[in-house]
C-alpha cells in the first residue's frame, strides 16, 4: 500500500485508500474534511510532474473537465497543489469500471449496451460541443454507479481544439485496443470523430464480450484498426439487429468522411435503435429502463404502451382520475376492435395496384416441422409498417436449418384477397424464400408439399432490400399468404423481416 495513504493534502483532503493508478498519477479515495463527503483525488507522480510536457497535460485535464457539467461524465470538484506534486479532486463513484462489468458478465444484453452507448454518446457530445476530444474512450474509462449509470472518467490525454502543439503530429496517444486508424497513424485530430469509433470499438465489446482485434503487441493491435474490418458482430452475436450493426459499422468505419459526423448523429440512431429493440422484445433490462424513460417523444412512439409511462405516474393518475381513467381504457379498447387494419404505411405500391391493409394480428410464425414455435411474439412486426420492428426466426448454425425443410411466416388476409405481388423488406439479403397460398377456411397446418394444402406462387433468392415477388394467383382470392424461408443468407444464422406487404389491383 502506498505511504502516502493517510497524508491530508492541503490541511483538507485525507487520502484513504489507493483504487488506481497509471504512468502518470495514482488515485486515492479521499476524505473532504471540509465538506465531509467522500472524493476521488488523482495525484501526479513526483518524478512526472518535473517533466514540464507531462505537468501541462495534467493541468489541462483539470482545466478541460472543469468545463464540463454532465451527467455522465465524472465531474471535477477542486484541484491544487502539495509540496509540488499537482492533484485533482474528482466526485467519488462507488461502482465498477465498465471493463469491470464486462469481465464479470461476458457480454451484455444488447438492450443494455445500447443503453450504455447512448449515454456515453450522450457525454461525449457535451465534450465535444467544448471543442474537448477525449482520445481514450474505453471501458476502463467508464464508471457505473451504484444506480447502473455510466459516467466517463481520466480526460487525462484529453485535448482541446482551440490549443496547438501540445500534440504534435505523429505522436499516438489512447489505449491501442480502442485507438481510431488516424491515430494509430499519428494524424493531427480534427474533431470528436476519433472518439467515436472508440465507443464503437466499446459497443462491439459490450456486444461481444471481446475486443474486435488482437496481436503480439500494441503496435500489431493498432494496425490491424488501420488495415482490417471489423469482424461481422453478427456472426458472433446472432441476436444483434440488422440495424445495430449498420449502426456499428457506420461508427467503426475507417473512413473518417463515411464515418458519423458527430456523437449528436449516434446518439439519434441508438435512440431509435434502443427503442427498437425495446418494441422487439417487449421489455427492458438494467440501464435499459433508465435510458428508455430519457428518449425523445419521437422515439418513444416506437414503445409498447406500457413501457412509455412510469408506475408511479400511473398509479397517481389512476387514484386522483378513475373514473376518466376507466373512460380512456373502453374507449381505447373500442378503438382497437373496429381498427380495419394496418394501412398503407410507406410502402410505395405498384402502379395500378394498392397495398392490402390487414389486421395488426394478421401475421403468424410457422415452424411445422420443429417446435411450432418460431418467434410467434414477434410476428406482428410483420405487419406493422414500421421498418425499425422486425420478426426473426430462431438462430440455426452451420448456415442451414438443420433437418428442418423451411420455416416461415404467413399472413392472415381475411376474408380474401386476390393478391397480385407480395414485397418483403429485410435489413440482410441472400436468403431464399418460396411463396404459398391457400384459401378460406383454416390454415394448412403441414409443411408446403402434395396435399399439404399450400400452392406455390412464387420464390426465389432475396436479393433487395425490398424483395418483391409477382405471384401467379390467376386473379383468385386467398386467405393466407405464406413466406416459407428455405436457405439462410451466405454466413448467416437467422432471417430478419421487417414487413411484408401484399398488393391488389385498384380495379
């Protein structure tokens, strides 16, 4: 243990206890006598703060995280000087480091690394608009309190915009694991968008489990950033969206022109990300439910009833406005019997024809040769016309569905509909896919084949994002319309549809 533990600096701040240290300083958790509270206080080494480089940069961490006042970023209480040595006063949080959390757990749920991301995001935008780049955005550098809210720490290589050479070009700084191609290459930083691929790095990681690369050492690490892709997130987390790893990919893109401009764009698509995933899967977990209840309107309109509202609000209301209460819930249920359907939503219909509106619990899974039970939860995202919901089936390995000949989805268009083309959009292409049709009455519960009840109208390989199919119906009416998915994409482990779309002539 260090001496210098029960040392009072400056007649006020007792150091109790070292909880870290680096090349730079060691952190103690302290007493403020003064104040009687706990903090965190980083003292300067005795031997670094004679290099004169080394002592600016400390006090430019303090002077750069004086500025900013964030929820999630550590925030800056005192800073001062003993016999020499600089120190900085920092708030105390008592938790773990996000590294901490991914070792003791493996990876997170994805809702959560979501939530962390955003949060994050969320700090890195206020540093940002300080003209404040942080350059070693990693999890170690994250703090999770004992709520579960993440708060970044150690600004201490931070550097801001205005100021020139304290960094000169070609000298790399951040942690090689996290570290963006441009520095990795020494190249002067223009902006925050370093930082964001280093929180991308950290949602992969969260995702993951892992970091994306690994080597002999820190230089063969940092160039694999510059040279290699990203592995698919994908392959190694089947459950990650389609949409979640467009978004990571976009954020880890070592083009800097292709890459997000600014933590304000990410945090726009994690939002609607997380909102996403909330719809999905109908329920939120740890930081998730904090986060969720921080989300703009305009995404909260994407969750399920219950989870826009918090208990307490609705328990207060329910007791001051029962009666208007019970109004609201008749009403709301009558509207939701004499709803006609789903409507067109922003499906763009073919010329002549016009998207068939059906009922929001029109679409349902179908897995006749395995469980019976292939996501049924989800299928409503089918219909729904909101491209950010999807269905998925369950995850195969091997790239194959096993022993099974297919799985899919059909969608109920009572009474019947002389359909004339049906469109799937999905995020991931290469899938094939045959088209069935059967009429009034009840579904064929046997998978497609002679006798089975399903006639084939259509198939083939979904190559578009909006696959659609021409069917041969011959103008007659059908009940069901069968998506009957029998290869998965090149490499993949699931199918993901996010709306399928019947069409009908106008006259």
């Amino acid at each position: 243990m260090s001496t210098l533990v029960g040392m009072q600096l400056n007649g006020r701040y007792r150091l109790d206890a070292q909880i870290g240290s680096g090349g730079m300083s060691t952190v103690y958790r302290a007493f403020d006598a003064v104040l009687e509270r706990r903090v965190a206080v980083k003292l300067m080494h005795r031997e670094i703060a004679a290099d004169t480089d080394q002592l600016e940069r400390f006090r430019r961490e303090a002077r750069a995280v004086a500025q900013l006042s964030h929820p999630h970023i550590v925030g800056v209480i005192d800073a001062g000087e003993e016999d020499g040595r600089p120190y900085i006063v920092f708030e105390y949080v008592e938790g773990e480091t996000l590294k901490d959390r991914i070792r003791r757990l493996g990876r997170l749920p994805v809702d959560e690394a979501i939530a962390y991301a955003i949060e994050i995001a969320r700090a890195l935008g206020a540093a940002h608009a300080r003209h404040i780049v942080h350059r070693d955005v990693k999890p170690q550098n994250v703090l999770i309190d004992e709520e579960g809210s993440a708060k970044v720490t150690d600004f201490g290589i931070a550097r801001s915009l205005d100021e020139e050479g304290l960094t000169a070009e070609g000298r790399v700084l951040g942690t090689t694991d996290y570290v963006s191609p441009e520095q990795a290459l020494g190249h002067p930083i223009a902006n925050g968008q370093c930082d964001i691929y280093s929180l991308g790095i950290v949602l992969f990681e969260m995702l993951t489990g892992d970091v994306p690369f690994h080597g002999e050492n820190q230089v063969a690490v940092a160039m694999r950033h510059v040279r290699e892709d990203l592995p698919d997130v994908q392959m190694r987390r089947p459950d990650v969206s389609a949409s979640l790893a467009a978004i990571l990919d976009r954020m880890t893109d070592k083009d800097v022109t292709r890459r997000y401009p600014d933590a304000r764009a990410v945090v726009e698509d994690l939002e609607h990300e997380l909102a996403a995933e909330a719809a999905r899967s109908g329920r939120s977990t740890g930081e998730a439910t904090a986060v969720i209840a921080t989300l703009p309107e305009h995404h909260k309109r994407r969750l399920p009833l219950r989870m826009r509202w918090r208990i307490p609000l609705l328990a207060v209301l329910a007791g001051l406005l029962i009666g208007a209460a019970v109004v609201g819930v008749l009403v709301y249920q009558g509207a939701q019997h004499t709803e006609r359907g789903t409507g067109q939503g922003t499906v763009k219909a073919p010329p002549g024809t016009r998207v068939v509106s059906v009922k929001r619990t029109s679409a349902q899974d179908f897995d006749p040769i395995g469980d019976d039970d292939e996501h049924a939860d989800q299928a409503p995202n089918a219909v729904d016309k909101d491209p950010g919901t999807s269905w998925t089936t369950e995850s195969y390995t091997g790239g194959t569905l096993g022993s099974k000949k297919g799985v899919g989805l059909y969608v109920d268009a009572v009474p019947g509909v002389a359909a004339t083309s049906l469109e799937i959009d999905t995020a991931k292409r290469g899938w094939q896919a045959e088209i069935y049709v059967a009429p009034d009455g009840d579904a064929p519960k046997g998978a497609p084949g002679p006798g089975s009840g399903w006639q084939k109208v259509a198939g083939g390989t979904v190559r578009h994002k909006h696959q659609r199919f021409t069917l041969r119906t011959a103008g007659k009416r059908y009940r069901y319309y069968l998506v009957w998915i029998t290869k998965l994409p090149p490499g993949a482990e699931r199918v993901e549809i996010a709306d399928v779309s019947l069409f009908r002539r106008t006259s």
